[in-house]
C-alpha cells in the first residue's frame, strides 16, 4: 500500500474517532444547556459529566487503542455506522470490508 492510501487511512481513522466522541459530546451538551438554563443543578451536570468520563469516553478510547492498526478502526467505524461506504476510496473498501463484517457479527451477538 501506497504512502497516500496509508495517509487516507489514518484520516478516516481519526474520523471515526473524532464522530463517535462527537456523538457522545453532543449528549453530553444536552446537559450543559439545561444546566444553563436552571433546570438541572450543578451536582446533577457534575454527574453526567462523571457518567460520560466512566462509560462513553472511556469506551471509545479504548476502543481506539485496542483495535492498534488504522484499516481496524475503519473497519470498525464502517460496521458501527460511523461512516458510510461513499465516504471510502473503493480500493480501501475492499481494504477493511471483510474485517467490517466480522466487527457487524461480533456486534450482533
């Protein structure tokens, strides 16, 4: 594999990364909102705040460590949904499609 699809698959690889803490980031902004507007006190925020340190952040983290290779994390963000097959060079599709599927059987147990 060329230095350039290399390249490509450390940025998608990011991307996964930087989408699902995002998504959890944006419940946890939830949160924050109501707590600037008097709904919730800020001991409850502090506990969300914990919550998302303890579960989500941690999760995804590790995930990111565990899985050690760029085209892995790929392939994991593709069968989780993080990212969509047009977002990925064909030649790189075929790359981590296999290793998809295996992640979309593991999820499904």
């Amino acid at each position: 594999m060329n230095k350039k699809k290399k390249a490509e698959l450390r940025r998608l690889a990011e991307l996964v990364y930087e989408r699902e803490l995002g998504h959890w980031l944006a419940q946890l902004d939830h949160y924050f909102g109501r707590w600037r507007r008097g709904e919730i006190p800020a001991s409850e925020l502090s506990e969300h705040i914990h919550e998302y340190h303890q579960g989500p952040a941690r999760y995804v983290w590790s995930q990111h460590v565990r899985l050690k290779h760029p085209d892995q994390r790929v392939a994991w963000g593709l069968a989780q949904g993080v990212l969509d097959e047009t977002e990925i060079d064909p030649e790189l599709l075929e790359l981590v499609q296999e290793s998809a599927e295996v992640f979309r059987e593991l999820s499904s147990e």
